[in-house]
C-alpha cells in the first residue's frame, strides 16, 4: 500500500474550502461547489486535483476525534495566484511525506487511514509532522467505483 516517501516542494493551490468534521462531513458539497466552475482558474498547471485537510496546530493527533473540525479544499495548482471571487489560495507547504495508494471506492477510505495511522505510522521510523494531509485525484474520479484510486500523502518526519 505503501508508494514511496517524497520531499514534496511547496506549491500553490486555487481552490475553495469549508470547514467540517467527520460526523459533519460535507466533502461532496465542497466537491459538487467546486467542479462545475474549476475550468475558470487560469494557470492550472495539470488536470490533478487536490484533496486537502488542514488541522488546526493546537490539535494534537491522540485528541482527534470524530467531532473535531477542520478545514477542507478542493483545489488545483497553479503558475501563479490570481484574483477569482469563487476561489481562494492556498500555499501548500512542503516537506517529507508518506505516499499510499487508496484503491477503491470512497467509503472505504477509512480503512485505508486505519492501516496508515493504526499500523504503518506505528512501525516505521517515522512520526506525524502538523502539515496538511491531502489526496490526489487524477483523470476521471468516481466515488463509488470499486477501481478508482487516489495517491495519500501523510505528512511525516523523522520520529525522536
């Protein structure tokens, strides 16, 4: 399941986001907002689009619990910012990071976070370092296709 480890470069994102839990998950709102009108962000440098979750830096990782709130995008990288009322920017700060395959349809990607924080996080040499998480989709997503898949990246760094 385990792809890779990457030191992924900082990078700019224009996309929208909203704020959520897991018990008030609102991912398909965000995603059905921002796809119909992503085509007017000039400066896409690819078709990929990111999936990203940004926790708060006081939310330490054994508090997490369904309840807790953080903030969700959906967004592409791009040249350069611009000024677009429907968008907002994002800098994606880089570093280390675990990179995992999800294969499979999208209410199955809790088991996938389950084997990456429950079991390979625990045994590797690694610990979570407080940067976003985030997916990445490529081409044609269908959320209920048992064949879609989507990269995982965990932000890490060397454990102490």
């Amino acid at each position: 399941m385990i792809q890779r480890i990457e030191n992924l470069p900082t990078k700019k994102l224009m996309g929208q986001s909203m704020k959520m839990s897991l018990i008030n998950n609102k991912t398909v709102d965000l995603w059905k907002s921002f796809m119909p009108i992503r085509k007017e962000i000039d400066g896409a440098i690819d078709s990929v689009f990111y999936s990203i979750q940004v926790y708060e830096e006081s939310l330490k990782f054994e508090d997490f619990t369904p309840h807790s709130v953080f903030t969700k995008w959906a967004a592409v990288e791009v040249t350069d910012f611009q000024e677009h009322p429907e968008f907002e920017c994002f800098v994606l700060k880089g570093g280390l990071y675990a990179v995992f395959i999800h294969k499979g349809m999208a209410k199955d990607f809790p088991n996938t976070l389950q084997f990456i924080f429950e079991q390979w996080l625990p045994k590797s040499k690694y610990k979570l370092d407080q940067r976003p998480h985030f997916e990445i989709i490529k081409g044609k997503y269908d959320r209920n296709d048992p064949n879609a898949e989507e990269e995982v990246w965990i932000p890490i760094k060397i454990g102490e």
